[in-house]
C-alpha cells in the first residue's frame, strides 16, 4: 500500500508539473505576443493616439495593458493554484520519504526521489526562478506602458 501512495504522489507531482509547465510556456509565449502587436501598432501608428479624460496616450498602450493583465492572471493561476498543488504533493512525497527511506522493501530502498529533488532545488530558489520568470516580462512591459502612455511626444502637427 506504502508503494502505491508513493508512485501516487509521484504522478501528481508529475501532473502538477506538466500543468505548470504548460500554462508558463503557453501563457507567457501568448503575452510576449501581445507585446509584439503593441510593438507593431507603435510601429505603424506613431502619431495615433487614443484620448481618454483629456489625457492623450499612444494606442499600444492598451494593448500592453491587456498583455500586463493576463501575465497577472497566468501568475495568480500559476503561483496560488499549481504551484501550491505541487508544493502539496512535494511536501507529502517527502513525508513518505522520510518515513520509509530506511525500510528495504523487497530488498530495496525505494524512497528518497522527492528529498532528493526538493533538497537540489530549495522552496525558496523554486520560488525565486517563479518571480523572475514572472518579474522580467512584468517589468518590460510596464516601463513599455509608462513610455507610451507618459513619456511619448507624438510627431508635431499631428
């Protein structure tokens, strides 16, 4: 029975990890190509501008907009959900490890896969690689958004 929780626990941390995988890969490619269109529509439309309250601002600001909401939506999805499941499943595997490293089970020692992986990849770097993958994108785009909407002088007589 000990056996099968474990190959349990192992597949679920492999689920959650694909998940994650998944969603950074697919999430964070759709987001970098939201800021190529508002790379492009500032290309295109130097002199385009959207007025909102009086305030004149370049139309890829929006566009960036968008693509900073959803990286702040595949972040949230990611860190509070998946993640959290993962580090679930991380923290159960260890338990059986620690349990059972010692226990020959049919004349092996089968335990010990999820503390080895947890103890070359630490809770605290894991999440410090999470909020650069997240942080560095985040970071382009705003000072983007902050350039197009307060700091770009549109072409004179436009």
């Amino acid at each position: 029975m000990i056996v099968e929780e474990w190959k349990t626990v192992i597949q679920t941390q492999m689920h959650f990890n694909e998940m994650i995988m998944r969603a950074r890969s697919t999430g964070v490619s759709v987001v970098i190509a939201v800021y190529g269109a508002a790379a492009i529509a500032f290309g295109q439309y130097p002199d385009r501008g959207l007025i909102l309250c009086g305030y004149r601002f370049h139309v890829s600001a929006p566009i960036l907009l968008f693509g900073l909401f959803l990286l702040l939506a595949i972040f949230v999805l990611d860190y509070f959900y998946y993640y959290q499941l993962l580090i679930g499943s991380v923290e159960r595997g260890r338990q059986i490890d620690e349990a059972f490293r010692m226990v020959p089970i049919a004349g092996s020692r089968l335990f010990g896969l999820t503390s080895e992986i947890a103890n070359r990849v630490s809770l605290s770097r894991a999440r410090t690689c999470l909020w650069w993958f997240y942080g560095l994108p985040a970071f382009v785009g705003i000072i983007s958004l902050v350039y197009v909407s307060f700091l770009y002088r549109f072409p004179a007589g436009k």
